[in-house]
C-alpha cells in the first residue's frame, strides 16, 4: 500500500509542477459520476478535513473509490494552481 501512495503523491508532484490541466480534464471527462456526486464528495472534504477527527477523516478517505480519489486529486491541483495566481 505504501508504494502505492508513493506512487499518487508522485503523480500529483508531477502534475503541480505541469500547469496543463488537459491530462486531468480528460480523466476526469471520463468518469461515471454526476455533477451532484462531485459536489458531495467535495462538501464531505471539506468538512470533514476543517474537523479535528483525523480518525474519521481517515476512514472516510479509505472507503473512497478510484474515482472519488481522482476527483479529489484534480480538486487539489487545480486548487494549488489557483492559489499559485
């Protein structure tokens, strides 16, 4: 599991050094899951990353599935890129 997530944090290093967000807006066009899935997730992120329960943030964030953890991904690049500006 660990190079797994050695893997992710080096593909997203990767992608924050790239400003191009194509390779993201593709991945992300290809997902299944609706706008209202995507605002979900996000609002669940953030309130459950602004709480102090890091257990709970943790479980929450083991149950996500591939896709979830893509969207979350290009939801912190891109964020990264506008603080950036």
């Amino acid at each position: 599991m660990i190079q797994g997530n050695d893997q992710l944090d080096n593909s997203v290093i990767a992608t924050l050094k790239n400003k191009d967000h194509s390779a993201l807006s593709a991945q992300l066009d290809s997902l299944s899951c609706t706008h209202t899935d995507i605002i979900e997730l996000l609002a669940e992120y953030q309130v459950l990353s602004e709480q102090e329960d890091d257990e709970k943030f943790d479980n929450w964030y083991d149950a996500l599935c591939k896709e979830q953890l893509t969207v979350l991904k290009a939801f912190e690049v891109m964020r990264a890129h506008c603080e950036q500006s």
